[in-house]
C-alpha cells in the first residue's frame, strides 16, 4: 500500500488507505526482504518488512509534517527491522489485520496481484458471503475470529485492502468502519507539500537542581586519607662536572661493622623464628627385597679325564625291532597322529621362508620417513587472511563420510570485556565455520554463518549433512548443507577451472564461496545462561526418555543432542517433528514464509526449541558451590551395539539403511518419526556419566598475588593456584523423585575429586577401553578408570607448559597425543615409558588450542592441530606412531589391570590404617578411664539397633489395641534380628 496527502479539512477520519500511490510516496514502496530475528509478530509470521524509522511509525495514523493540508495518510518513511512489529499496535479501532489463504482470495475473487494490485488495493464484499464462509469452514474460516463483528456490520459490504509489503504482519486488512469505508472508496484530493518557512529554533535547557541520593558518602568512604605524614627520601648523584673537579669520589662497598661512625645503617636478613613452617607430611618409597646372598666353591681338576665314550651307533636288534613294530600303543599314537603330521607337512610347504619376521617388531629403524621416523610431519594447512586474523581455533570436525573435507570455527580471542566493547562489531560480522578442502587450501568450500561464535560443534554420525553447534551465548545451532554435498565432493578447484564455462557466460557466482544461513537456533530464554563449552549427539542404538530412562531407539538415527555451559547445567535436546508432522505447503506458501531459501528441516525448531531434559549439577557437600562443567563424556559410543541383545543387534542392522537418515524437510514431505511407545528400557546401558568442571569459587585473575590473614604474618597465596582447580564428577542424569514432595529434581553427584590443577580442558575415553579416561586441565594429565575412585591410573609431573588438549590415538591403545600452550606437541607411548614423553615437538609458534584425529586409510593417519592464529596445522602421523605393536592391546591392558589392583592394594590399606588409628585412641581412651572397654561392632550396632525397633512396635501395636484400633486376634509384625 502506498499513502497519498489530503486536505486539512475533512470529516473523515485520520487512519485510512488509499488506491492509488503517490509520487512523493512512491519512493518508499518496500519489498520484502529477509525476516526479521526478534520476536516479533512480523518475525513469527515469517514475513519482512520495513517500518518508519521513528519510533511508534503509523502508517494510517500519523501526522505528518511540512505540509499545507492535514493528511490522513503521511508519507510512509522507511523503518527499521525493529519497529516492524510495532505496526499492527497503531491501527485504529475499527481496522484489524487478517490473513487469507489462497483457497478463500480464489473463492472470494480476491486473488493477489489479479483481483487486487498494489494500485488497486480494495474490493467491497457483501457480508452474506463471509458469513456463508464461515458456516461452511467453521473455525477453518480465516474471518472465524470476526464473526461477531460482521454479524452487527450495519452495511451490506465489508471493505477489504490488500496489505501489499506486510506493513501490518498480514497480507489484508478488513475494515468494520462506515464513514472509514466511504473515505476509503473516495478519497480527498491531495495538496502538493509545501515547504514551511518556519524553522525551529534552539532553545538551550535550563539546570536542574541536583539532588542528593547518598552517592557522594560512597565517594567520600573510598577516598584515600592519609594517616600520617609522607616520608621524603633525597639521593644525590654525582653530576659530571662534579666528577671532573674530584674524579676520585665515586661510589663504594661499605663494611657496617667498620664505618659505623658514618651514620650507615644497614638492614640486613635475619631468621623470622616466630614463623616457622614445618613439612608435616613427605612422600617416600620403601621397596621390600629379600636378602641376597653370592656363595661359591671351586674344585682341583688335576687332569682331563673321560667320562663318557661312543664308539659305535646303538641300534635295536632284528628281535627288538619286531617287537616295537608290533606295539599297540606305538600303532595306536601313530593312528590319532596322522593329521596333525600332515599339516604340519602342508604348513611347511605353504611356508614362505624367505618372510622378514623384523617386519612385525617395526622394521627398519633408519631413514626419514622409514618405520623408524617418530616425527610428525607437516602436510597441509588451512587459514584465510581476512576471516582468521585476531581468531582462535575452538573447534576441528573432520567430516564423517567424504574424504578431505574438515570444519573448522573460530572465535574471537577476547575476554568479556572486550566483547562488550565490540558488541557492535560483533553483531555486523556474523560468526562463521569454515568447511576447508585438501584439494583448495586457499579458499573454504562453504561458510556456514552463526549467530554467536561457535565453541563447539559436530556432524551428525548418521546423517552427515546435518551440523549441530554450541555458541557463547548459549544457543544451539543446527545447520542443514544437503544441497551443497555435491559442491564438496568436487575434487577440484571450483575456483581455478575455468573451462567450465563458455568465454561471455560465466557464472560468477560459482566462483564465490556460498555462506549457508542456519535453520533454527534455540530459544535464549530456555536455554544455556553461559557459553556452551561440549556438544555431543547421543549415539543411534538407545535414546532417552523425559524421565531420563534409556530406552531402544526405533528410528536408528541420532536425532538427540547432550551439551553442557558453565552455569551448572547438562541439558538435552530433541531434533526430530513432533508426532503428527507438519502440513506440506505450497510453492507460494513456502516462499513467503521462506524468503531466503533456508531448508525447512527444522523449521519446527526455530526460535521456540527447548530441552526435553535438565540436570543440574549439584555438590554433594553442604556450602559448596554447584559445579560448573567444561567438558562431559557418556560410556556409549557411536556404533557401539553392546548394550543390545543379539537379536536386537540383528535386527538393528537389518533395519538400518545403508544410506542413513531420517532428517526430511516437515513441510514438504510427511513425517517419518515412528512411535517410540513400544520402545522398551535398555537395562544395560549405565545412566552416570562423567563430568569435568571448572571450580566456581576462583577469582578470575591472572597472575597476581594477594595476601590473606594467617596465624603466621606474611604467609603469602597464590589466588589462581589456590582456586583454579579442576573436577572430575560422576554424575547421573536419571531424575528422582524428591522425598518431601512429588517433584522429580537431579540427583547430587555420587563422587566428585579436584584432579588437575586447572580448568578441564579435555575429556576424552579411550577407543579401545570404554572405562579408561584421558582428562587434563593445568599443568598436568591423568588417567582414571570408571568406578575407580580411590585414585588415578597414572599421574603426571606438572608440565613446564600448559595443557590445551589432548587426543587418543585410533590405531595404537597406549599412545595420546597432547598439545601445549607454547605451540608443541607430546606424543606420550606407555608401552615405551610412562614419567616422560616419548617425542616432543614444536608446531607452531602460538599456542595451540584443539586437536582431532582422522585414519585416512591403514597407511595414512592425519592429526589436525588448531592454534590461536586461526590456522589449522594438518600432520601426518609416522608409521611407527600408527602400527601398533606386536601384542600392543594385551600389554596395555595388563598394565591397567595391574594399575587398577594397586589402587585396591592403596584402598585396602587406607582402611587398615584407618583401623588401626581409631583402635589405638580407643585404647588410650581406656587407660584414660573415658571409653568404654568394648566397642560395638556394625553387625553389633544393627543387631541392637532392629531389637529397639522390636520393641517400639510391640508398645505400639499394644496401645492401638487398648485405644480399640486393633484387633485381639492380630499379631505385630516383627523384624528378625539376625
């Protein structure tokens, strides 16, 4: 619609809409452009606009100004995205927006851009037919909502308008005002606008008294007084002229004890004896041997002598050889021995005796790049000037099922504040994930943009082209790049070929990387309060109910999301439809609720998704501050069918496509969800998980020093070194039932310990053992085992650099790869020694920040390694960092097995010790006379204590029976004591 300029002077009302467009209005015709983001009626209705770019703009009601006559309908200046929303709030009473189906505009002759234009924007229908409209749809009727308006309608015909740019968030607005109707079918003639001489005049404004709210007391108390006079020091130097007239006065050592007459005073070290710290605990190892003892003796052999002599071959006789011949027992060995001698005949024929056996134990140990080189080598590496410049590597994805294709996000390197600084910046340049190919490492194959930056994201394990990511704002993002798998499975350079085209009609924009907008992102408000620190998909064999109970997934496809932010919460999420679908649209329909071509796969999801499940991590001790998780690692592994029977197994595979899937656009196919009903509990899949945290209770600052009241003066603390301590909790998320009240709630945390000496950085299982966990933070690295509390596997020496990451390796069980702030990496091998790295090697010059693994093939092995430039450094792994060794799994696994039984060795003990201690002070209580001489035993104490409750129930039950409630002939139920 456009407006036009009429006459001061009118009867009509203020707010109507016009036919026809002006000149002067004619410039600020809008068409509609992407939607907007808030939450706006415009926005949900998926439909752009823009609005005036004053606040409250009415396109129907509004003065306007610097013109000869009053208007009813202004100018329409442009708007912005903003204030779109606020349009429908400003219609008068009497007008209402409305949105009508294509069905109903061919039905009632109201077909857009053929029986209403831009131009010709109102048509008058009769009231009977809307009524008529509305018996025969019911409550489908777009006019159902207005039937009470039309019914008491004193006129025969309703005015129609065809919203032409969505200025009102529908595409039609009805009018139910006579006299607004009559102006609408003739409007009043137009003055030109005439620009007024009066021109405003500045008027300066006028102080205010100012008024005391306490603010200058605050000032006044933080104002530094003095309390005592400042003291004045003077020291002279020598100038050079002075030097020059007495060159031999220069400055010198003086001895205090001599020169004591020269008002020298020296202050000198001393011993502080009433500060004195004492080590009250020293490790130290004592190893018990048994005694050893080297005796020998020596004897005269006075000359040679022989002992034994054979002169000729001893042979049976003919009488000897007939009857061994005829044994029954030599017959009968022979007889079962017969296939066993010729295998081992055919094995030696079929024996290769020229085979090198050194192959197995490494092969040849010389030469660079032979399967001796331990180094890792550089293959590729991917950066973009523009984009990665002042950015981090905070992610690396290497995609699932096309070779050479790895994402990469980058974020900003800055703290809060800096953020807030460059908010504006920030939200003007969209975050973006690079999808770099080996074959162009200059530029990306797609950008996939965001709304926050991404600290973590991961393709979908069976439906590839699906992307989930986790922003700082604590969103969750969903990216679908189906139509763009066959631009990344092109193996060549889309930017150098340039034989694709014919000269004069090239396609430019094939040349150009694609930026892929997002399909939903979750809802702010039911989402994470703080950045979102891991993202993991739940493996497609189980899924997870809302009670939090593991149960077969039907559908055979990852569909459920498990992440986790700093502020105390694991929260799950739901991708799939709800049951039903949705109802497949129109070519039309689709474009206006789709302007810029997004996949509607998770058109459902878009701004309104929730977490289906909460877990709020809580500390198990009284006073402690909840936790706040970094990183988090669930026992069940992709492709993993452990937990199933075998005839699940079977049928699981059987069921499965080979091609995967079952993500599919809601809107244009119908929905493929199938009922999780039948579904039944996996009693095999463990509900605790692990969580690595990051303490709450640190001050967060850098490398400072502060000092805090002791019984000691001056003992000194180190703020970070005292607080910035990693956890290790296990943690279940199966909701339970709240004693005092029918509210489900997150269980406490059944075990939680500080491991490292620093936030987690990293939380890793290991690919061969499901119960043995990598997990860093600090300085250091340790290995647990699941359900091993009493302590680590194996403990580390804090490094001289700091830990970012770690990784296992995929091929060799004993071997984890760790990156460090000072750009290198250790590779670490526990066959080869467990208190240092096997191989230490520089990477980059700027610290390093993620690392992932890919097995391009059994001869190839690639490490990509991300750093705080913004680069992606690709090494490829030796041959003798890959291969495992010969019985490489069994050796590891003994080593842990012993590791595991030196813990209940340490636990035993502790226990013992701890017997001990208490029996001791028992029996120096005794002499004492202040304990009693026996100490009751637990089986002792619950003996004594089922008799007590015997009793209680006897008394009990005897009084009912004198109040009348029980019966004589009853019996109260007794507890057996033993």
């Amino acid at each position: 619609m456009s407006g036009k300029q009429a006459p001061a002077k009118t009867t009509t009302p203020k707010s109507t809409v016009n036919q026809s467009p002006t000149p002067q209005a004619a410039s600020a015709q809008r068409r509609p452009g992407p939607p907007p983001q808030s939450n706006s009626p415009a926005g949900r209705s998926n439909v752009t606009s823009t609005t005036s770019a004053t606040k409250g703009p009415n396109k129907l009601n509004s003065p306007a100004k610097n013109q000869v006559a009053a208007s009813p309908l202004p100018v329409v200046k442009s708007a912005t995205l903003r204030e779109v929303s606020e349009n429908a709030q400003y219609l008068p009473p009497n007008i209402h927006s409305i949105f009508i189906s294509s069905a109903t505009q061919q039905a009632l002759q109201l077909s857009v851009d053929e029986d209403v234009t831009q131009e010709n924007n109102t048509k008058m229908i009769d009231k009977e037919v809307l009524l008529k409209d509305i018996e025969s749809l019911g409550q489908g009727s777009n006019f159902y909502e207005f039937k009470e308006q039309i019914q008491n309608y004193p006129e025969n015909e309703i005015a129609i308008v065809y919203d032409y740019d969505y200025y009102y968030s529908q595409n039609f607005l009805i009018c139910f005002d006579p006299l607004l109707k009559n102006f609408i079918a003739n409007p009043p003639v137009t003055l030109p606008i005439q620009e007024a001489d009066d021109t405003e005049q500045y008027v300066p404004p006028e102080p205010k008294t100012w008024i005391s709210l306490g603010s200058e007391v605050e000032i006044e108390n933080e104002r530094l007084i003095t309390n005592r006079p400042l003291k004045r020091f003077k020291i002279k130097v020598p100038s050079r002229s002075a030097k020059a007239v007495a060159p031999s006065e220069k400055f010198k050592d003086v001895d205090p004890d001599i020169d004591r007459k020269k008002n020298i005073i020296c202050i000198e070290q001393y011993e502080d004896k009433q500060f004195d710290l004492k080590k009250m605990e020293l490790d130290s190892s004592v190893q018990a041997a048994a005694e050893h003892r080297e005796n020998s003796s020596q004897t005269i052999w006075r000359y040679p002598k022989n002992q034994w002599t054979q002169y000729e071959a001893r042979t049976f006789t003919d009488e000897e050889q007939t009857k061994t011949m005829k044994d029954e027992q030599l017959i009968d060995m022979i007889m079962h021995s017969q296939d066993l001698f010729k295998e081992a005949l055919q094995q030696n024929v079929i024996h290769n005796p020229f085979y090198l056996d050194w192959n197995e134990l490494g092969g040849d140990l010389e030469g660079l790049g032979g399967p001796g080189d331990s180094h890792l080598r550089e293959y590729q590496s991917f950066s973009s000037i523009k984009q990665s410049r002042d950015m981090i590597v905070t992610c690396i994805q290497w995609h699932p099922t096309i070779r050479g294709i790895i994402a990469v996000s980058l974020a900003a390197g800055q703290s809060f504040d800096e953020r807030a600084d460059n908010m504006s910046r920030t939200i003007t340049s969209p975050s973006l994930i690079f999808m770099w190919s080996f074959v162009d490492p200059i530029q990306p194959k797609l950008y996939l943009e965001a709304p926050d930056d991404i600290q973590c994201f991961q393709f979908s394990p069976t439906d590839p082209h699906v992307i989930a990511g986790g922003c700082v704002n604590g969103q969750v993002v969903m990216w679908d790049i189906k139509e763009y798998e066959d631009r990344i499975r092109n193996p060549r350079g889309d930017h150098r070929d340039k034989d694709l085209f014919i000269p004069g009609y090239e396609d430019e924009s094939f040349f150009q990387t694609p930026h892929i907008r997002f399909c939903a992102v979750s809802s702010i408000e039911n989402g994470h309060s703080e950045p979102i620190t891991d993202l993991q998909w739940i493996p497609d064999h189980f899924q997870i109910t809302t009670q939090g109970l593991p149960t077969e997934n039907l559908s055979m496809t990852c569909s459920q999301i498990m992440t986790c932010s700093f502020d105390s919460q694991v929260l799950l999420w739901e991708t799939r439809p709800p049951r039903g679908g949705a109802k497949p649209l129109s070519k039309k329909e689709r474009e206006i609720i789709n302007p810029m071509g997004v996949p509607l796969t998770f058109k459902h999801l878009d701004l309104t998704w929730k977490p289906f499940l909460r877990l709020n991590l809580q500390s198990p001790e009284a006073g402690q501050v909840d936790f706040a998780p970094r990183k988090f690692s669930i026992r069940e592994t992709q492709g993993d069918r452990e937990a199933l029977s075998k005839e699940d197994q079977n049928t699981f595979e059987k069921k499965k496509e080979p091609s995967g899937g079952q993500f599919v656009n809601p809107v244009d196919e119908a929905n493929k969800s199938i009922s999780q009903a039948k579904a039944k509990i996996l009693q095999k899949i463990d509900t605790f998980f692990y969580v690595g945290t990051e303490n709450t209770n640190k001050i967060r600052i850098k490398d400072r020093l502060y000092y805090f009241k002791r019984s000691s003066p001056g003992r000194r603390f180190d703020i970070n070194r005292r607080f910035r301590d990693g956890q290790l909790v296990y943690q279940d998320w199966m909701p339970q039932k709240e004693s005092d009240s029918t509210k489900f709630s997150t269980p406490k945390a059944a075990w939680s310990s500080g491991v490292v000496d620093g936030p987690v950085v990293a939380l890793k299982r290991s690919p061969f053992f499901k119960d043995v966990l990598l997990i860093a933070g600090g300085w250091i690295f340790q290995i647990w085992r699941e359900k091993v509390h009493s302590g680590s596997l194996l403990h580390t020496a804090p490094l001289k650099e700091k830990i970012t990451d770690v990784e296992w390796s995929p091929t060799r069980p004993g071997v984890f790869f760790v990156s460090k702030q000072n750009g290198g990496i250790d590779v670490w091998d526990l066959i080869d020694r467990t208190h240092a790295p096997s191989i230490s090697q520089s990477i980059s010059n700027t610290a390093l920040t993620y690392l992932s693994i890919k097995t391009i093939s059994s001869k190839q092995q690639l490490l990509a390694a991300g750093d705080s430039n913004g680069t992606v450094h690709i090494l490829e792994i030796p041959q003798s960092l890959r291969q495992p060794i010969n019985q490489e799994l069994q050796v590891v696994t003994n080593y842990l097995q012993r590791e595991t039984e030196r813990r209940d060795f340490v636990k035993h003990r502790w226990n013992l010790r701890e017997e001990e201690k208490r029996e001791k002070e028992r029996l120096s209580a005794m002499k004492m006379g202040i304990a009693p001489s026996h100490i009751p035993t637990q089986d002792e104490i619950d003996i004594r204590m089922k008799n007590e409750y015997n009793d209680f129930i006897q008394f009990e039950f005897s009084v009912l029976q004198e109040m009348g409630l029980r019966d004589e002939n009853e019996a109260p139920v007794i507890v057996p004591a033993n």
